[in-house]
C-alpha cells in the first residue's frame, strides 16, 4: 500500500455500519469497531441480506438462520448489541430507490455521525482484476447515497413527520473499509485484533465451506494480514484502513 494514511476522525459518538452480509464487517473493519466500543462510542450494525445464498452445501433458508446467529454472536465479541437484518434477496441486491429508501429510514433512526461500509469498487485492490461482488458494489454505493438522502426532507417524505421532523442530516463521513484506495486509518491494539479474530471466527460454518483450516486459525490469518497491511502507510503501526469520505 504506497502514500500516506491519514487518522480516522475521532470526534464522533454514533456510528452505523451498513454491509449486504454477514461476516462482510468481520473482514476488514472489526477490529476498528473494537476498539471504537471499547472507547465508549454507541456502534449498530445493518445487514442488507441474511446471506442465504452463502452456504453452497445449506438450503437458503437454513443457511439464513444459521448466518443471522454466527452475525449477531459475531457482533457481540466487538461490543455490538444492536443487528438489524432487512432481508433483501442475498446475491441478487437491488441497485435504486427501494434499497436507498430502507437504508435511508434506518439513517433517520439510528442518526449516526458515521456510516461504515465495505468496498464499493469494482476491484479489491488498485492494480487487482478480481472482481467484486455485485452486492457490495450495490450496498456500498447505496450507503454513499442515503448518506445525502436522509438529510433531505423531500425524499422519502412518507418516513417524516410534520415539516420533515426525522430526517438527519448529521452524517459526517462515510468510512469505506477494504477500499482499494484508502485515505484514513484507525489503530489497533493487540486487544482488538484479538476481539477481531474471535470475531470473524464466529461465522464457523461459513468459514468451513470456504476453507479446510480450523475457524480460528482461518480468523487468526486473515485478521493478522489485514492489520498489517496498511501498516508501512500509518507509522509501522497495525490498523484498519478506510477509504473516507465527507459528507
């Protein structure tokens, strides 16, 4: 990762991170909501699907159940206790104004400073040619755009009271993780990796359709690369990075 990475604002109390899965938080930014937690900061999760289509050797349904109880276990080993699921079809998300209008809702109600989200690029990685999914590109993009909505008394009027009473205009940044072009990062201790590791093995079945290693040993060398990663770019030290933009 080459230049110079700029730290995370920190002058913020609530947070919402939108994902269109479970485990897509526990691959690039538990570790920041860690720490973040642990500083005292109110941080929810919302996840587009229940990522019933994850699972190739589980019906939809049974994968579903499987994967809401693997996130909100997930979730609580970072210090989250708030899990909403909106249930849109996993796989095949919507891009337009049904999507925009749901995130756009749970904005008005949670009224964070700062969105977090997962890669909406069309790559991992500036000089990559893997392809990112169609749901991240769809859930990312959507979360940049109900960032504005939710401040706007005409869109989405139905969700407002009287001279638009509940709309939000509050949102500070938007906070991209896995983003192959990252500005900002956030620090991480040997604690929060930890919490980050156990996190991510939380999603047991998950990870043992995707991989012969034991979930913990999976967590443990997939977290550890990541912290380090961006590393050289934030003075040595292990961090989660964001691709950050102001609202």
């Amino acid at each position: 990762m080459s230049g110079v990475l700029k730290p995370m604002p920190e002058d913020w109390e609530r947070a919402l991170a939108i994902v269109a899965h479970p485990d897509d938080l526990e691959y690039g930014a538990a570790a920041a909501v860690a720490e973040w937690t642990d500083a005292g900061r109110d941080i929810a999760y919302l996840l587009v699907t229940r990522g019933e289509a994850g699972i190739d050797t589980l019906p939809p349904e049974e994968s579903a159940r499987v994967r809401e109880a693997e996130q909100i276990a997930s979730a609580a080993v970072v210090g989250v206790d708030s899990v909403t699921f909106l249930g849109h079809h996993d796989g095949v998300i919507e891009e337009g104004p049904a999507l925009r209008r749901d995130l756009t809702a749970a904005i008005r109600s949670h009224r964070p400073e700062l969105l977090i989200t997962i890669n909406h690029r069309d790559t991992w990685g500036p000089d990559s040619r893997d392809w990112n999914t169609p749901d991240h590109r769809v859930v990312g993009r959507a979360v940049l755009d109900a960032a504005g909505d939710a401040g706007n008394r005409w869109i989405f009027p139905e969700q407002l009271g009287a001279d638009g009473a509940g709309r939000w205009d509050g949102v500070r940044w938007v906070a991209v993780a896995a983003s192959p072009l990252p500005t900002h990062a956030r620090a991480v201790g040997e604690r929060s990796v930890r919490r980050a590791v156990a996190s991510l093995a939380e999603h047991r079945a998950y990870i043992s359709a995707l991989s012969d290693l034991e979930p913990l040993a999976y967590a443990q060398e997939l977290t550890t690369a990541s912290v380090e990663a961006a590393a050289s770019a934030f003075g040595g030290r292990p961090c989660v990075a964001f691709e950050l933009f102001p609202r």
